[in-house]
C-alpha cells in the first residue's frame, strides 16, 4: 500500500511540474522588467555573472547546466545590448570570460526585485513558517535533480577507455 501511495504522490508531483512549467513560462510576461535588449533566457546569465563573477562560457555552461553553444550565443546576446562585456582571463590570457556591466548589473537588480516582488504577492497569504518548509523541501528536491542529472551525465566505463 505504501507503495501506491508513493507512486501516487509521484504522479501528483509530476503533473504539478508540468503545472509550474507552464505557469513559469507565463510569470515571466509578469516581471514588468523592460526590454533588456536581450531574450530571457540570456538575461538569466546575468545571476551568475552579478553573484560569481566573471566567467568563462564554458564554466558559466556548467553553472547554468547547458550547452556550451547555447551559453555562446545567449552571451553574445548580452554583450551586443551592453549588458556584458569580454575580458581577457587573468589564468589564460588566449581564453575570455564574460562579465557583467554597470548596466547589466542594474538588468539583474531589476530581475530580481521583480521576481522578488512576484513571489512576495503569490505567497502573500501563506504563514512565513510554510514558506520556509516549502522552501526547504523545494531545495532538497532540486539538490536530488541535479544529483541525478551529475550521475547520469557521467561517462560510462567505455567512453572513458
């Protein structure tokens, strides 16, 4: 029986991802940021480039958990609207990294007092005491996905010989 329920709660869980992905992709028309001069999904490297610093493509590739192409092509997105610059990386002067502009550092600031200000209405009405186990349970839940998507990524046996 506890297995059932345990695959019920699965399938609960899934349609509710499913749920939140739609409703994401609709919340972000709601940010009231502005045009940035730049697709959303390029903005979103401005966290790590305002949080991190500057960084090469290939490590903020990583960070974001994407190909390195796309990071390439978001990051030449940024540069061109002036919200980021290249630099010459102090480890390796032949390589570049990316980083984040006066400009581009008010964009993420923007972001995320919109973001903030989205959420703060959404969960306006829950107790601060939900919120923080809603927030601790939601953090152990993307911890294990990431795992899982670390375990999977690994090279089996073969390709490394």
């Amino acid at each position: 029986m506890v297995e059932r329920d345990a695959e019920d709660g699965v399938s609960r869980l899934a349609g509710e991802i499913v749920r939140f992905a739609r409703v994401g992709a609709r919340a972000k028309s709601m940010l009231n940021v502005g045009d940035f001069g730049a697709e959303f999904s390029a903005l979103m490297l401005l966290f790590p480039l305002c949080h991190q610093g500057p960084l090469r493509v290939t490590d903020l590739a990583e960070v974001k958990q994407a190909d390195p192409s796309t990071i390439s092509r978001q990051a030449a997105q940024l540069v061109k609207a002036g919200l980021a610059r290249r630099e010459a990386d102090p480890a390796d002067g032949r390589a570049s990294r990316l980083a984040a502009t006066e400009a581009g550092q008010e964009a993420c600031h923007r972001m995320h007092e919109a973001r903030h200000a989205l959420l703060s209405e959404a969960l306006s009405a829950w107790p601060a005491e939900r919120v923080r186990t809603f927030t601790d349970l939601f953090e152990e839940f993307n911890s294990s996905v990431e795992a899982l998507m670390r375990r999977d990524s690994a090279p089996t046996p073969r390709e490394n010989a």
